[in-house]
C-alpha cells in the first residue's frame, strides 16, 4: 500500500542530515561529563552541535545566553514554567502567590504545569485567541488588574492545532511595560524553521524548540534562557541530579538525539526559503483540490490573523473524527484529530475550545499537517479520500 503521512505537527520523519548526525555520535560514547579523554572528546561534540542549534536560533556564539538541551519539549516548557515559580520564596499577596498568564489554548506541557501551580496557591488567567487571533486587549486588561505580581507569561508561537501563528512580540512588550520583572516564555516548538524568528525578535527571556518537529529524532529539546533571567536567578532546575546543563538539566546528555538535532537545524536553515515556498504551493493545492466539499457541509477552521501554511484545521459534516481517521488509515493517509500528545485523554481539545468551535465541531475536527517533504500526490490522494469517505460514512449514518 502507500502511504501518505499527513500528521508532521506531531512528529517528522528523520531526515538524512539527521540519521547522519545520529552516525557521527557514534564514535563519541564517552559520558560528556567525564574528565578523562572519551569524555572530553564527546563534550566536544555535544558543544558544536549546541552551536549549531544556536545558530539556528539567531544566537551569536559570543552571547551571554544559554542554550540547555533537554529531552523534549515538554520538558524545556516545565523547567521554564516550573523553575520560574520555585526560584523564589514567594509570600502570599491578596491569597495568591503571583499571577501566571498563558494564551488559552497552549499545548499540555504549558497547561499542565500551569494548573499544578494554580492548585498551589498561584492565579494563572488565560488570555483569549478566539478564531485564532491573541487578544492583545484582554492581556492589557489582566496586566492592569492582577491583584498579585505577574511572574510569568507563557504565549506559543504557532498553534500546534490550527496553525495560527501568535503576535508573541507585542505581547511580550506589552508584559514587560507592565511588570518589567516577569518572565516572558515562548513555546516555539512549532515555529521552529516554519517562520523566521529570534528570541531577540520576540522579545522574549525564555524559548522552547524540538527536534522532532523538524525532521530530526525524539529525545532532544532546547530551552533558550536569556543572560538577564540566569544573572537574575528567576529559573531554578526541577529535575535534582547531577547538575549536567550548567545546572538547569541534570542527567546524561544524548548525543545520537542532539547530533540528529543540529544537523537537521543546519539543513532545514540552508532550505529555509525554498521549504516553506513548497508549503505554500501545497497548502493552495490542498485548498482546490477541497473546496468543493464546503458543500458537502466540511466547515474550515482557518484563523483570522496570520497563520503558518503546513496546518490546516476542518471539522466534517456530522461524521466523528475517529470514524473519518480509521477510514482514511486503512487508505494509508495518515492525519490527526488534534494535538498527538492528548489524543488518548478523550476529553475535548482546548485549542479548538479557544479557538471558538462548537462541541459537534470538534467531535468532528481533522488536523491536516505537511511539509516540504510532502507531495502534490499526497495532497490529491487526501483530497480524493475525504469526498469518498464523507459520501460513503454519511451514507451508512
């Protein structure tokens, strides 16, 4: 059978470059953190790929910054969130230990945390991004009326179900004139290499990144903590250990993962142009060949603002996003109904919530996700399957 992987928003195929990074890692099997000469050797390693990640980042060399490298992406967001609540001894200002803020629907790894802190003592108040625009106005309003000092705001940068791509900067500015001592964090994961920034661009303290979104392997992460937030001592590690990522990350670093992660971030920078030109060709493929079916009662969930092409969101006619997978699977077109990492919650999406659908809306949500590496063949054969599964599923209803 072929297959046509439609599903990159949850994780990419490695490419070449990567399993090529994964290959040199090879011959460094020292532990990084060792004095004797294996170890060095591979620490060597582990500090050219940081560099290169770095780069990928818009980060000089010679910065007074930190790249920490993690397992995931949700591990960078839970040192960040986390380690910014527990870096100081907090008394109490009106019942509340500080004020958190989050865009309303961030990806678990910022909401969980969030909610554990909220249990804690901590107020945490979501700002709206109904039809997948940040409300800027809202946020002013929660920074003029927080009873207690906001120590943290966390605002993704794309959203990792409908694509909408956030005004991070002004928001970032617009917390920063506000409490000039908050930390400001941006989840990045599926920005990374899908639009250009910096964490300087965004005016950010904090940065989240993946490797496995951008066709490098699981197991590697980065958090990028501006010079003033480490001076300042507002992150503290959360995972005690040995004290390996100048202290923020402790355990034994990765290096088939992190060699896998800088090679693919130095070919998807060589190819950044042309990669996201192909996006965009795709994307108007994908929306012709599709169209038709908004007759059929598809309902497209594209966001008001700015948005990243390779994430398309729709919600089928009465026919439920489970029945419509399996029934696209056994085709071999794989897509998803939401974000990976909650899939098997069963319980409603939060980023489709926000974003404004109906409850029958996203009981009956696709998520389409492609890349550079897709085809104008994987596009049609989607398109093809949907008219013939949403004929034939609303037939047998």
């Amino acid at each position: 059978m072929e297959y046509h992987y439609l599903d990159n928003a949850a994780t990419t195929r490695p490419s070449d470059a990567a399993l090529e990074g994964m290959r040199q890692a090879e011959q460094y099997y020292g532990n990084p953190s060792s004095v004797h000469g294996a170890g060095m050797e591979a620490n060597r390693f582990l500090t050219a790929c940081r560099g290169k990640i770095a780069a990928a980042l818009g980060l000089s060399p010679l910065a007074p910054n930190r790249l920490i490298l993690t397992s995931s992406g949700t591990e960078a967001n839970n040192i960040a969130i986390l380690g910014c609540a527990y870096a100081k001894k907090r008394k109490p200002v009106g019942n509340s230990l500080g004020t958190i803020l989050l865009s309303d629907g961030e990806h678990p790894s910022m909401e969980k945390p969030a909610q554990r802190l909220e249990s804690e003592g901590y107020t945490v108040v979501r700002i709206p991004t109904a039809k997948g625009v940040l409300d800027l106005a809202a946020l002013e309003t929660a920074l003029t009326d927080a009873v207690s000092p906001v120590i943290f705001a966390g605002f993704m940068l794309v959203n990792n179900e409908t694509g909408a791509l956030y005004d991070v900067r002004s928001a970032a500015a617009l917390v920063k004139r506000h409490h000039p001592g908050a930390l400001v964090h941006c989840d990045a994961v599926q920005g990374f290499m899908k639009t250009r920034f910096t964490p300087k661009t965004l005016g950010v303290d904090t940065l989240t990144v993946s490797a496995h979104k951008i066709h490098g392997t699981r197991g590697a992460g980065a958090l990028y903590i501006g010079a003033d937030v480490e001076k300042q001592k507002k992150i503290v590690p959360v995972m005690p250990g040995g004290g390996q990522e100048f202290g923020y990350r402790s355990g034994t670093e990765n290096l088939f993962a992190i060699g896998a992660f800088a090679h693919a971030c130095q070919e998807e920078q060589s190819r950044f142009a042309a990669n996201r030109a192909a996006e965009n060709t795709l994307r108007e493929t994908l929306l012709s060949s599709i169209a038709p079916l908004a007759d059929e009662g598809v309902q497209f969930n594209i966001p008001e603002g700015t948005f990243v092409p390779g994430i398309l969101n729709l919600s089928l006619p009465a026919i439920r996003s489970e029945i419509m997978l399996n029934y696209l699977s056994g085709k071999g077109i794989y897509v998803s109904a939401g974000s990976a990492c909650s899939a098997h919650a069963h319980k409603e999406s939060a980023a489709l919530k926000a974003f404004g659908l109906s409850p029958e809306a996203m009981d009956c949500a696709l998520r389409i996700s492609f890349d550079h590496t897709n085809t104008e063949g994987d596009i049609l054969a989607l398109a093809a399957a949907l008219k013939e599964g949403i004929a034939g599923l609303q037939r047998k209803r």
